[in-house]
C-alpha cells in the first residue's frame, strides 16, 4: 500500500515511511492510496467474532501488505488485551465503552497499536538510530501514548500539555512514569503544543540532529486502528438485532477518532450515518452549516480533550470525500453543546438511567437525544472513565466517583516536568541539547 499527501505536493510514502515520519514533507497528512473493501462474509458472520478477530481482519485489510502477518497478528492481539464493551444507557441509545484499557481512554487502542507497529519497523532498519515521538495532548492523548510506548526498546517520547488546561488526573498519567517517557508543560493552549511538534517535523537541523516521528492522530498508525472498535460495535449490535439502522455519534474534537469511523464506513461497515458532537469548538459543526472551514483559537471547555480549533484530522474528511460538502454532509450531521449543556445533560443522564458520563460522552449521548430518528439505534462513544475527571463530575453530580485502581496508581506517582514557552526557538534548543 502506497500513501499519498492530503497537500499533495509531498513524494509518496510506504507504511514504513509513514508510520516512522508521521507527517508529509509539505505538512500534508497521509493518506493510503485506496481503502480496500471487506466481503460480505465477513459481515454475515461478525457477530460471532471476537473482538481480536474482527480487529485482526480489519487490520489485514489496512497494513497486511506491508506487515507480515504472523508479526500483524501478534501486534493486533497484544494491542486489545481489553475488551470496548456495548452498553444500553437509555431507550434506543447505547455507549460504546473506550475506558477499558491500561489508561481509561478510547486512545489506548491507537497508542498501542502504533508502539508495537513503530517497533516492527524500527527492528527491520540497519542503523537502530533511536526513534523520538513527539505527542502534543489535550488530555488523553498523552496518557495512552506514554503508557503505550513505556519501556519500549529504541523509542523515546516527549509528552507536550498547556499548563493548567488537562484534568489533574490526566497529567499525573504521563509526568509521573520516567524511563523513555519526557513530560513537556507548554506556557500555552492544546494549538501551541500541536504547532510546536509540527514546526519540529519542518525542522531540517533538528531531523538532521534526531529521528523524529508522531503519534497524535495525524499518523495513520494511530488513528486507524481506532477503525476496529466500530467494528466490533456492529457486531455487538447485530447480536442483538439491532444493527439495520444504526447511528455512530463521536465527540470529536482533532477528529481522528470519527475519520477511522468514516475509513470503516468505505471499507463496508453498514452505518447508516455519523453524527460528530462538539463542544463550544464548533469549527466544523459550522462547516457543515455553511460548506467553509474556518478554523479560530480554541475555546477551553468542560470536555478539555475536545478544545481544537483547527482540527488536523479534517484534512483527511475533506480528501476521503473528493473534498465534496455534499458528499460530507450526506454522511456526517455536527451538533454543538456549551459547558452548560454538557452539566444538564450529565445530570438528566444519571437521574434517569444511574449512567455516569464524563463530559466528552455526555456531548455524544445529548447529540443522539437531539438527532435519533424513528426505527433508529444509536451508538455514542463514552472516550474516558468519568474518574479522569473526578473534580468535575463529582460537582456536577454531587457524588463521588470511584477512582480505579489502574488510575489511582498514578496518582501515587512524583510528577516531573519540562517547563516550556511556546516559542518553537525555546522547544527547538531544548530538543537539539537532547
């Protein structure tokens, strides 16, 4: 399988060179040359599939003619030691539980599954040159891509954060693990930490000085496998009987996660539609009212990991449907929701079914209130485990949610961190002393 750059303008790429480079030489994002389609069978007989063995088969389909399929196999199962369960919240709308893996977020799956890809590849290079990640996060990114590449031999990875913007939780999952894994806290908002990893990757001294890669959602590695959880929410619905007129709703915010919902939708899965809910960043809720796609500096929110004004992953909508409105919103409808919205529909949720939502989740479970039809099923991703925002949902709430184990181990944890501007010169010095 070839890539190609959404900016067009960039030589085209192997997995290889995509996986390890993470973004194009014109800053374009790649993108694989076709999406190759599942048969039918396979559809037929999902529902009596495992999770790993619907994920494997979905995986052959993206990376089986560059991975051997032995080593695909072992990546694929090593990634999903955990299950993404379907749960009945209320009525005719269900939660596609992502919390389950090692750092209670839907990126774990991402993050995983790349740290072993990149390593696959890294073993077949002659040199050994010592790979570093670069990961901007607005919350959860950096927890699941730190856990994901803890003690992974031959990578090292620097966690970029804006200082006082991620839940307490969240911080203490990637400043307090040490080893390979560098916490930066930028002086600046989720925008500045993106635009300092990207700047890097355009950094001809400093590619020259270190072997850089990404592992935010801009590289296919991390936001395709994300495809496999959609997967198997359709077969966990269609052992119910419920999967003829289903709706996946996303919250979204650098919107990988719904592009490698929209990849499974090419690749045959029978959504009917896509809603994405955003939080007051409604950058692309208005491109879909108005078919121009302006981005604006975020917005900092209740649902933090969603605070993006200029979403990356839009870049690969636009190209996957021939840069089309039409075809666009054919396919996905946005709803948008204040802070407000978000502490109503948490309380009404709960009062109502005793389910907990963070507020990321409770963006997707109002937009299915909002936009269900008649004879529709309805599938929202609940992203993280409410405890990652204790603070918050215990005030909206006025409970007290239980901390995991898993997470509260962290906790426990020393934080240490790099201060830094948000000055690329700054960022670039301190790269280029490592």
């Amino acid at each position: 399988m070839k890539y190609y750059s959404t900016n067009g303008k960039a030589p085209i790429a192997d997995l290889h060179k995509a996986v390890v480079k993470g973004l194009a030489e014109d800053r374009g994002l790649y993108m694989p040359e076709r999406i190759n389609k599942l048969p039918q069978e396979f559809f037929d007989n999902i529902e009596k599939m495992s999770f790993q063995e619907i994920a494997y088969t979905v995986a052959s389909a993206f990376f089986g003619e560059d991975v051997d399929p032995d080593a695909l196999h072992d990546i694929v199962y090593d990634t999903l030691q955990f299950d993404c369960p379907v749960v009945n919240v209320k009525d005719s709308i269900y939660t596609l539980e992502l919390f389950h893996g090692p750092t209670l977020a839907f990126k774990d799956v991402g993050a995983r599954f790349m740290a072993r890809l990149l390593q696959y590849f890294i073993k077949q290079e002659n040199n050994h040159k010592e790979v570093n990640v670069l990961v901007a996060t607005s919350g959860d990114t950096g927890s699941a891509v730190a856990n994901g590449f803890l003690g992974v031999d031959g990578i090292h990875v620097y966690v970029l954060y804006p200082k006082g913007k991620v839940s307490p939780i969240q911080e203490c999952q990637f400043t307090t693990l040490g080893k390979n894994i560098t916490a930066i806290e930028v002086d600046g908002v989720f925008d500045d930490c993106q635009a300092l990893v990207k700047n890097a990757f355009m950094d001809a001294e400093l590619n020259d000085h270190m072997k850089l890669t990404s592992a935010n959602s801009i590289n296919v590695a991390r936001f395709l496998p994300q495809a496999f959880y959609y997967f198997n929410a359709y077969a966990r619905m269609k052992e119910q009987g419920k999967a003829d007129n289903l709706v996946m709703c996303v919250p979204s915010g650098n919107f990988g996660n719904i592009c490698a919902a929209l990849f499974g939708h090419e690749m045959g899965l029978p959504i009917k539609r896509f809603i994405a809910a955003n939080n007051a960043n409604d950058i692309f809720y208005k491109y879909l009212q108005t078919g121009k796609y302006e981005p604006k500096p975020s917005k900092q929110t209740l649902a933090n990991a969603m605070d993006v004004g200029d979403p990356s992953n839009f870049a690969r909508i636009y190209d996957l449907y021939g840069k089309s409105h039409a075809k666009i919103t054919s396919i996905i409808s946005g709803a948008t929701y204040t802070d407000e919205d978000i502490k109503q529909t948490m309380r009404e949720c709960y009062k109502a079914s005793g389910y907990i939502l963070d507020p990321h989740g409770a963006c997707g479970y109002q937009a299915l209130k909002d936009g269900l039809r008649d004879g529709e099923f309805g599938v929202f991703c609940e992203t993280a485990h409410p405890a990652k925002f204790k603070e918050k949902v215990d005030e909206i709430l006025g409970i007290d949610v239980e901390i995991p184990e898993r997470l509260a181990a962290f906790m426990r944890g020393q934080k240490q961190s790099v201060a830094m501007s948000k000055d690329f010169a700054d960022f670039k010095n301190y790269l280029l002393d490592q």
